[in-house]
C-alpha cells in the first residue's frame, strides 16, 4: 500500500480538480470536512453539534485511509456519471 495515502499531498491534487470541475469554491476557513453515515449526518443536523477524533488516536490506522478511498472512488463515479451526461 502506498505509504502517503492518507496524507494531504496525496488526496488534495485529486480533490482539488474535482472542487473545480464541480465549480464549487468554497471559502477555505468556511468548509468542515467529516466522514459519517446518514443517520450520523442526522444527529449532527438535530444536535447542531459534531464530534471528531484526532486521526492519531483511532484504534484502526486503516479507517482514514478506508474513508479516503471510498470517497475518491464515488468521486470518480460522479465524473463519469457528468461526463456521460455531457455536464462539465
């Protein structure tokens, strides 16, 4: 396994041209990031609050680079979705 999955210079080239291609420019101190399921998107919608581990002290090292491999590749299956619907 690529020993810099996981780290921002890895993932930020990818998710960066995707926020571009989504035309999505959000302000950089404006944007939380938080990978959860929807009933965890409901309890912080319902709570107004959100909790969160430092990476360092998960149990499992795997986790975030699980999560981060799941997201690029839905990432991905949305370029290809755009792009066989002709959106740009």
């Amino acid at each position: 396994m690529d020993p810099t999955i996981g780290t921002q210079p890895y993932y930020f080239p990818f998710v960066n041209s995707l926020i571009e291609r989504l035309d999505w420019n959000p302000a950089p101190d404006k944007v939380v990031w938080h990978y959860t399921n929807g009933d965890g998107l409901i309890g912080i919608i319902e709570s107004g609050s959100i909790f969160a581990t430092q990476i360092s002290c998960l149990n499992d090292s795997t986790e975030i680079r699980y999560s981060a491999m799941r997201l690029r590749e839905a990432l991905l299956a949305l370029i290809v979705t755009m792009d066989n619907r002709g959106i740009s």
